[in-house]
C-alpha cells in the first residue's frame, strides 16, 4: 500500500512560489524514486521523470500558465507529494 509522507520529507522545492524555474532537490537517502510526475492544477501531467538518476534537477516551466502546480514522487513502497506555486 502506497503512503503519503508527509514528516520525513524526501524532497524540496526551491524556490516556491516561483517563475517556473525551479529546482527539487531530492534527499540523500538510499533509495531515489521511481518517477517524478509535475501536474497542473486539474490533474494534466506537464512533465514526468522516469528513473532519475540525481539527486537534483532544475526545471525550467516558464512556458505554463501561473498557477498552482503538484509535484508526486514515487518510491517503491510510497508516494510523496508536493505543491508549488508558479507566480
């Protein structure tokens, strides 16, 4: 069963809000996650990450509309999920 977490967060956004340019910066922790999923507020997908390899990545969404924006990172046994604002 997949779990939200919510107290030992896996990942961070900087900056949030922001313009669309921003970078999550994910835990060095053992485990990275499976998939990196960016959804508008409506739940379309915008961008998605299969099997990252770092620990870091920058994200550039200056082209999307301002909004509020989720970011869920899947684990093998959890999901974590994020929102960021895009000014």
């Amino acid at each position: 069963m997949n779990r939200l977490s919510i107290r030992n967060s896996e990942f961070s956004i900087s900056p949030n809000p922001n313009n669309g340019e921003f970078k999550v910066l994910l835990s060095n922790t053992a485990e990275l996650p499976k998939l990196i999923t960016i959804l508008d507020y409506q739940g379309k997908e915008v961008k998605a990450i299969a099997n990252p390899g770092n620990y870091e990545y920058n994200f550039n969404l200056s082209n999307l509309s301002s909004g509020l924006y989720i970011i869920n990172a899947f684990y093998k046994d959890k999901t974590e999920t994020k929102r960021f604002v895009k000014n």
